[in-house]
C-alpha cells in the first residue's frame, strides 16, 4: 500500500517546519476544498457528502491522502477529525 501511495506519504522524521499556506499548495483543489469541510471535532463521511456533493468513493480516496499527509486523523465510529 505505500508503494502506492508513498508519494502522499512523509514520515513524520523527514518532514520540514513549513507553513500551512506551503502544505496546502500539496493538496489538489478537490483535497483542499474536502479539508475546508473537516472539522476539529469528529466529522462523518456522510455530513462530509451533504456538505460536498463529492461521491463516497471519492471522499474515501481523499480522506486518506489526507490523512497519509497528516491534516486529518480517524476517530471511532468512522469519524474523522482536522489536526492541521
């Protein structure tokens, strides 16, 4: 899976002291505009539809290059949370 996905992927050793505005310029438009709608507080894929439009497929596919980025955590239930 990270052969696949390690492009999306830092360990947290390797990773620079940048600015949020240089992490965001990582996401794509789709990513950015999906962050926008995680909140501090646990948010579930399907407010995160409601709020998107986005598909579940696709929400699923962002949320976890998001969370290989380290902008988001998985909680229980599902759920997820914005850390950065």
């Amino acid at each position: 899976m990270l052969e696949e996905l390690g492009q999306f992927f830092q360990p947290p050793s390797v990773q620079s002291n940048t600015t949020n505005a240089s992490q965001s310029n990582r996401l794509d438009a789709e990513q950015q505009n999906l962050l926008n709608y995680v909140l501090y507080s646990p948010t579930s894929i399907d407010q995160l539809v409601n709020k998107t439009g986005f598909s579940v497929k696709n929400i699923a596919s962002h949320l976890l290059i998001l969370e290989l980025q380290g902008y988001i955590i998985a909680t229980n239930g599902g759920n997820y949370t914005r850390i950065k």
